[in-house]
C-alpha cells in the first residue's frame, strides 16, 4: 500500500500539513517500507515562509495574506482546488500521515477519498504500524 508522510528530514513525521511543501510516499508491504516518489507541492497555508527569510516586503505582504485569510468566509480558507491538487498528486496513494492538520482541509481530503491520519514519530515505525490498520 502507498502511504503520504509530511517530514522535513524524512526521517521523522514531524510537519503540519498546512506547512508542507512536499509529500514522500512509501510502498509500505509485509513491514518493509520503500520511498517511491517525491511529491512537490505548494504549501496549503500562503505564509509558511520563514520570518527571519523574508524581505521587509514579503512580510508586510504575508501580514496583509493572515489579515485576509482570518477575515475571508469559511470557503476562502478551505481553498478547495489546493487540496483537489494535491489529491491529485498523491495518485494511488489514499492515506497521509502528518502531525497535524486543520478541520476544514481534513474533511475535504476525506470527502476527495483520503484517509488522514494525525501521528508524529519515526516514518519506519509509524508507517509500519499504520499498513497494519488498512
């Protein structure tokens, strides 16, 4: 089975999944655990950019972004085509796990077919124990 994880080192599942910029997905079969393919991907949230990398204009312009997202009705925020998109990417693969994701996001995945699973730790141990519930 294929599985999604949110990592930045790829050793750990250890990033939101609004922050990601890239999905790994594994062929998880019989306990052994094979990264197949990389997926990029924008990051869902606009401002996952870190504060100290940012001109002064890129963090006036990601302050103004918050500003309006915070302000936006609910199906602003749930930018449906981003995660249509990334459903997409993810082709076969209908599990992800990340450390965390938002309500909105998570049952438009679920809607789109895809199982999401919220559990931090190492990808070999994590991924194993999950293939065990599918």
């Amino acid at each position: 089975m294929l599985i999604a994880v949110t990592s930045t080192d790829g050793i750990t599942i250890n990033q939101h999944f609004g922050k990601a910029e890239r999905f790994l997905i594994y062929e998880v079969s019989d306990g052994d655990l094979r990264l197949v393919r990389e997926l990029a991907s924008p990051s869902y949230c606009n401002w996952s950019a870190s504060m100290h990398e940012m001109t002064p204009e890129q963090f006036t312009a990601t302050v103004q972004k918050m500003k309006d997202c915070a302000e936006a009705p609910p199906d602003h925020r749930l930018m449906p085509d981003k995660l249509s998109a990334i459903a997409a990417g993810l082709g076969d693969c209908r599990v992800v796990v990340t450390v965390m994701i938002g309500d909105a996001p998570r049952e438009e995945l679920e809607r789109l077919g895809i199982d999401l699973l919220t559990i931090p730790g190492a990808v070999a141990e994590v991924l194993k124990e999950v293939a065990k519930l599918y």
